[in-house]
C-alpha cells in the first residue's frame, strides 16, 4: 500500500509538471516606450553581434560596430519602415530566423518596436 501511494504522489507530481509546462505563455514585448539607438539598439548589437561576427574584420556581411552601425543597416536595405516586420534586420533574429539563438525576446521585441517607430538614429 506504501508503495501505491508513492506511485500515486509521483504521477500526480508529473501530472501538474506537464499541465504548467505545456501552458501557452501570452507574449507581451519587454520593452515600452521609445527605443533608443544609442541606448538600446548599439549596446545589444555590441553584445550579440559585433562581438561574435558583424565587426567589419569578419568576412561576414553587415559591419554593426559603433561607428558605421546606423548608415550600413539603412543603406544596407536591412530595415523596411513600410512593413517593419518584414525588415531583414528583425526576420533574422526573430523565431526561426538564422540569427535567432544572438537575440532574447526581449532584444527581438525591441527591435521590432525601434522599427516601428521609424529607425530613429536617436
């Protein structure tokens, strides 16, 4: 009988575990406000991208240091004002973008707004 109820505890334990697991999580962005250049955009691309590929030593394309970061994204064509959500520079890091495992949701939603309000060099 001791044993059964181990057994019972133990199933109910992994019952809840799923149950909470496989809830769907409302997506709400993590950033509000304006999004900053300077402030926000550079020091995430510092971070996750110049520090890994994009810092105009690499043969990578798309140099984001500080200096040139801002002109080669907007004459680069990598950001699309009209539709933000199809700019390459958010589809590549979005989910099932190729740069997705570089960004948070966090970093992926703040791009996205940056966009949104129109690319500001701010």
């Amino acid at each position: 009988m001791k044993n059964c109820n181990q057994i019972l505890k133990i199933i109910s334990a992994l019952i809840i575990v799923v149950v909470f697991a496989s809830c769907e999580k409302e997506y709400v962005p993590a950033v509000v406000g304006d999004v900053s250049y300077q402030a926000d955009m550079q020091p995430f691309f510092n971070k996750s991208c110049v520090t890994n590929c994009h810092d105009g030593i690499t043969s990578f394309p798309l140099n984001l240091s500080e200096d040139v970061s801002y002109d080669n994204l907007n004459t680069g064509g990598y950001i699309d004002l009209a539709n933000p959500s199809n700019s390459s520079l958010y589809t590549k890091i979005a989910p099932g973008g190729s740069m997705e495992v570089h960004s948070s949701s966090s970093e992926t939603s703040m791009t996205l707004l940056w966009i949104e309000q129109g690319a500001k060099n701010n």
